[in-house]
C-alpha cells in the first residue's frame, strides 16, 4: 500500500475540495467529522483498511483546517487595506515587464507583517529598476481574488493576494539588490542576453519559450499555430524540459556514475526550476527526478505514483490556492495519464511489434494518448478547443523539441566563454526551431486539426467518448473493442460538427454578437458569406480574437470576406492579432480618421504583414453578402474618435439590423438626417450601453424591435439604466451578452 501517495492524494483532495465544491461555512464542520471518522477508524476497523482509512481521513482533516489556518494568517491581513489608500515600501521580487499603462512587477510588501506578494502598477520610468530594490509611495490597494465582483483565481494561484496600484510620485532604494536569493532573476536576465547574441532574430522567441517558458514575445502566428497544433506544451516548462536537462548532463557525466549524477544534476534542476520561474509544472517535473535520482542513494525503490503524489502535497503545502493553477492541473493530469494509462496501452498494443522504429512511433502514441485521457477534458473546460492532431504533432516534434533544447542549451551555456563558438553552435538549434515552427504551422493549417467547444454538441460528444473508454476498460473480453470505439468516436465527432454548421448553411442571414465582455464582435453570415464588425474586448482575461475565432471555426468557416472595424479603440480593435493570425481575411474595411493614433498604425501594419488589402471608407458603400447585403456609412461626426466611427446596416429582404459602433446620441441625429434608414429589427445599442448613446431621436427613427448590448464586466455602469428605460419605453426587447452569452439572430 501507497501509505505517503494516500495521505498526500487525500491532502490534496481536501484543498481542491475547498476550491470548486466546500463553501466556506461547511469547511470547519467537514474536517471535523473527518477528525471524527479517524477516531471511528481506529477504534472498529483492523489491518490495512485501517491504516488506508486513517491515512485518508488524517490527510482530508488536516488539508481543510490546513487551508484555513493559511487564509487565517496569510491572507486574512490584507483584507483592511483593500480599496484603501496609504504608504507603502514595497521589494521587488523580479524584473518589471511592461504593462498597458506602464510598469507591472511583483513585489513583497515590507513593514506590514504581510505574507505572500503583491503585483505593483507604477509609471513606465520604473521598467529599468532590478530585484532587490526598494520603492516607496503611495499605492491603492485592491483584492487580488475579487476585480470589480468577479471572484478570480489568476493572482491567488501564484501566491499574489493584492494589487497596488500607484498614486504619485514613488522614491526607489537600492535595498536589497545584488542579493543571493535575487540570483534565479539575474540568471534569467543573462540568458535573455545571451540568446539574443546567439540566435538569429526569427528564431530568438521560439529559444526563449522552449529554454525559459517566456512566450511574451512569440509572434501572434507562432503562439496560435503552436496552439492549434497541440504543441504549446514544449514552451511551456514542465517535465519535458527537466527530462531534456537531466538527459544532458547524464550525457556529459556517463550513467554508471550515481553519486556525481545526483551531485551535480539535483542543484542544478532547483536553480533552472527557480530560473523559470517555479511554476507548479516544473517545480513538479523537478521535484519527482530529484526523488529518481535520490531513491537508490538511499536504498530506497522509486515509485512514481508516490513521488507524484508528494510533488503536489509539497506544491500544495507551499500555496494551498495552488489548485486553482491551470498549469498545475494540466501537468498533474499529464503525468498522471502517463503513468497510470500509458503502459497498459503500450502492452496490449505495442508489445508484439518486431521492428523499433514501429515500437518507436506506437510507443509516443501511446505517451500522447495516456496524457490525453486526463488533459482532454480541462483543455475543453479552460480553452475551449481540443487539438485532434496532438498525437501527430507529438510524433513529429518531440524528438526535434528535445534536440533544439539540448542545443540551444550548450549554446546559452558556451556563450558565457567563447561567444564565436555558441553562436556557431546556435545554427543547428536554429534550425531545429524553423523546424517546429514549420511542423506547427502545416499541423495549424490541417482541416479539423482541431474542434472547438462552441460547438455544444461536442461537451456532449467527449461526454460520449469517455463512457465508451469506460466501457472498454471494464469489459476485459473483445479483442476488437477498442477499434470499434474509436470508429464510432470518430463518426459521432464527424456527426457533431456537421449538425453544428448545418443552422448556419440555413436561413438568409444569421446575426452573432459574440460574448466578448467589454466590447464588441459582432459576426454577420449568409449563404457562406460572412462579415465580422470589430474584435476587441477590455477584459483582460478574455482574448476577442480567440473567441471569435473559435466560433468561426466551429461553425465551419475558415475566411471572412471583410472585417469591419467602427472605429481604433482597443475594446473593439485589440483582438486583431490573434484573428489575424487564425483566420484568412478578403478585405479590412476602416475609417480615415485619426491618423496620429497609435492603434490605427498597429491596425495597418498588422493588415500590410498579412497581405489583407485595407479600404479607407470615405463614402457609403454597399457590400454583397449572400443572400443579404452591407451598407457601411462614413464617419457622421467629428471630435471624438467615437463620434468618427463607421456604422453598418445589414438588410436580407425585410429585415435590418443596424451597428452604430460607439457613437453617441448628437452623432446618431446626424446619421438619421444624412442617411435615410428603414424601420430596422434589430439595434446593435450603441457604445456598450450607455446612457449618452441610442438617444430617443435614433428610437423614434428606426423603431426597433430588438435591442442587443455587448458588455461585461466594467467599471463605466454600461449598461447604464437610462438607457435601458429609454429602450423599455419604445418596446424595445433587450438582449445582453453579459447575461445571455452569444446572441444568436436568425433570419430563415
């Protein structure tokens, strides 16, 4: 019996329990019927099932009251200063990174008695400052488990319990610069360093997302093709990149040499752990080939099962907020496919192959396939798409994956010493990256590489798939069973799909507004043509881009035929990138205005890099769309860039639906008066809701029937209540994308 994987599983089952199912009322009185239930235990029951049943009600109890006491004293002390101002000298812990609106670095805050880190907001002066050092000034602090009502777990799971945000002027100390614990962070920086002397510039992202896990500057194409392709994983640090470490320096020190193994490779998997940064991916990787390369040291035999377990008890232990971590639970759920799933499939189906290279390939499907059974399913839930072409991806990368790491790795490492020499080396490295990226843009660009979960048969269909594994693991008889499954998988994913595009192949025009939070996509289709108008979002947490391209894609549709911007704003521009990157686009229709602005330059040279032709609409003009059509109208009013938007009508026989992007209620007058509109069906309400927009002048000419707003969380009051009266009162039915999701209008 596993008595340390059964207490530190029953440990952790407490904290995820504590996360996802136990409100904060039950804890106390769950842990202590487990206290209870121990007490029964060890009074009725005997021999193992009293060992097992103890372990399990110890490991439950001491996680709940665990995971009390660390709110209690580690979190709990924040909670006075949110939403108030004061003094505050802060630490930094890392280097600063640029925000949207200046700096943004992870601090500890001194003097306080305060636990744990902090992320700070200050001025873009501060992106030259190093770790150690010291700022003080005036700050706002707010929750970092709850922005604007909305409870997240972004911050918590990195142990960072508050945001501060500056206000003023700040003075910065040395302090603690130059520190022995800062080493980690100043190592990190020299590898930056290093690999832009190595690398030539097209490749310097990729070697920096596969030797650091930093993907900030991959290319908005290589980070969605890695993606789509199933390969974000070899850039993201985890066990692979551990395995890939410690394989390079068995290589330098020979096998048979245990002691000086363990000597050199223990320390040196905790320092790249702390390089990276110690995500829960790689602070598991490393703890479990410590376990490996300490067990025969001790005399001890190594069991993966238990070392898994005891990597997430100390991870867990560390931050019990920790569970909330996607990527602990993606990289807990990988290893934990391959340990447990992996070898049975290789044995029913691999074992009797006669050559290697077929013992090869069936032996990395089998590793992809066993990750998969757990992975699959939180994929779905966080991402929204499953890559089906995982597998193959696998099979053609992994080993070039492994290659380009060892490599670009030596050559970090020689450059320290002869320069010449590493960036001589760094050529085949280099070319194992063009490699992988040409590997994950031809997988990319594969039909059905990929389902996305807009589609909401498919919740439906995976729920399907893994009764039938089920199913196949309990029947031990059937030689064929498994191939009968996956046949009927695949059948049923064909089916999915196909009745997920058959709604909108039908009826004259489909109208989407896409449920983007703050902002606005809007998608018009018809008889497979289709037009997006913007893609932007101010959620932070919500990429518009992606979702709008999950849902193109998961009804079918590879390329839009124009994408219409109203205006530059970010809230309706911001997603452009990732579109871009996914989708093939026929033409970028904008306005002429603000030829100074920042976004308007970003938009065109994004266009240019991607041969999409930009129409500059200075005069109305009609757009063939199916069996409908598009007038886009010029901008109608001058000052703001709100007021210089474009704005859209969409007519299919008798139906109108009119897009005013965000101008306001003296703009909207102007465009009643210059243009003569119908009577329209639906009104897109204008700037998100509020009340200086959809004036009653814009009601009484075009007499909706439906009102749609595209907002989220906020903090302007959009949707603000004047305007929702004012649309009551012209009977007008309201639709909103923060309440209902995706608004779907069909016209048949």
């Amino acid at each position: 019996m596993r008595k340390l994987a059964t207490f530190c599983l029953s440990f952790a089952a407490a904290l995820f329990a504590v996360q996802y199912l136990l409100p904060d009322p039950l804890r106390l009185p769950f842990a202590g019927g487990c206290a209870v239930l121990l007490a029964v235990v060890v009074l009725v029951l005997r021999g193992d099932w009293r060992t097992r049943c103890a372990l399990i009600a110890a490991g439950l109890a001491l996680g709940l009251l665990y995971h009390s006491a660390y709110a209690h004293f580690v979190c709990a002390p924040y909670a006075p200063l949110f939403d108030t101002e004061d003094a505050c000298v802060m630490e930094l812990c890392d280097y600063p990174t640029r925000s949207a609106y200046g700096a943004r670095m992870e601090v500890r805050i001194l003097g306080r008695g305060l636990h744990g880190k902090a992320v700070y907001y200050g001025k873009e002066a501060l992106l030259s400052l190093a770790p150690g050092q010291r700022i003080t000034g005036r700050v706002k602090f707010q929750n970092a488990a709850e922005i604007r009502g909305s409870e997240v777990t972004t911050f918590t799971a990195r142990g960072v319990y508050s945001l501060l945000y500056s206000r003023g002027d700040v003075t910065v100390e040395r302090g603690n610069e130059g520190a022995l614990r800062y080493l980690p962070q100043r190592l990190w920086q020299a590898v930056q360093s290093r690999i832009a002397l190595c690398f030539p510039e097209r490749t310097q992202p990729f070697l920096r997302a596969i030797l650091l896990g930093d993907r900030t500057l991959l290319t908005e194409e290589d980070d969605a093709n890695l993606r789509e392709a199933g390969l974000y994983h070899i850039t993201a640090v985890s066990g692979l990149h551990c395995a890939f470490l410690l394989t390079l320096i068995t290589v330098f020190i020979g096998r048979g040499r245990r002691k000086l193994l363990s000597t050199l490779a223990i320390p040196a998997l905790i320092l790249y752990a702390l390089l990276v940064g110690a995500s829960p991916s790689v602070v598991r990787a490393a703890i479990m080939l410590i376990l490996v390369l300490l067990a025969p040291l001790l005399g001890r035999e190594n069991d993966p099962i238990t070392s898994l377990s005891l990597a997430l008890f100390l991870i867990l232990f560390a931050n019990p907020y920790a569970a909330a971590s996607i990527s602990l639970q993606l990289s807990f759920a990988a290893m934990a496919g391959m340990l447990l799933l992996t070898p049975r499939i290789y044995e029913a189906y691999c074992t009797r192959c006669r050559y290697a290279l077929q013992r090869a390939v069936l032996g990395s499907l089998s590793a992809t396939a066993g990750a998969l059974v757990f992975t699959a399913p939180l994929t779905a839930y966080y991402f929204d798409y499953l890559p089906l072409v995982s597998p193959l991806s696998n099979l053609l990368c992994l080993w070039a994956a492994s290659a380009v790491f060892a490599l670009g790795f030596v050559s970090v490492c020689l450059s320290f010493v002869c320069l010449p020499a590493a960036q001589l080396l760094a050529y085949l490295p280099h070319g194992g990256a063009e490699y992988l990226l040409a590997c994950a843009r031809l997988l990319a660009g594969l039909p059905y590489h990929a389902v996305y979960f807009e589609n909401d048969y498919l919740k439906y269909w995976l729920l399907y798939v893994y009764g039938m594994l089920a199913a196949c693991a309990a029947a031990r008889r059937g030689k064929y069973r498994a191939w009968v499954a996956g046949a009927l998988a695949v059948l049923t994913l064909a089916l999915c799909v196909r009745l997920n595009a058959l709604p909108i192949s039908g009826g004259s025009l489909h109208m989407i507004a896409l449920d983007v939070g703050q902002g606005q996509s809007v998608v018009l289709s018809s008889k497979g043509k289709t037009a997006l108008v913007d893609c932007g979002s101010s959620n932070a947490y919500l990429s518009a881009g992606d979702i709008a391209a999950n849902y193109l894609k998961s009804i079918g549709c590879d390329t839009l035929d124009y994408l219409i911007l109203s205006h530059y704003h970010s809230d309706h521009t911001n997603g452009l990138p990732v579109l871009f990157a996914r989708m093939e686009i026929g033409a970028l229709i904008v306005p002429d205005i603000g030829q100074e602005d920042e976004l308007r330059a970003a938009v065109l040279a994004l266009a240019a890099s991607h041969g999409v032709p930009v129409v500059f609409l200075t005069e109305p003009q009609k757009l063939p769309l199916g069996e409908a059509s598009i007038a886009v109208y010029p901008p109608m009013g001058a000052g703001e860039m709100n007021e210089e938007g474009l704005s859209v009508l969409c007519t299919a026989g008798t139906f109108d639906a009119l897009l005013t992007g965000d101008m306001d209620a003296s703009t909207e007058r102007v465009l009643t008066k210059a243009v003569r509109l119908p009577d329209i069906e639906v009104l897109l309400v204008g700037h998100h809701g509020s009340k200086y927009s959809t004036g009653n002048e814009l009601l009484d000419a075009v007499t909706p029937e439906i009102g749609v707003i595209s907002t989220g969380e906020n903090g302007y009051g959009h949707p603000n209540a004047e305007t929702l009266y004012r649309l009551q009162d012209h009977g007008v039915a309201v639709y909103r994308t923060d309440l209902q999701g995706h608004i779907h209008i069909t016209l048949n």
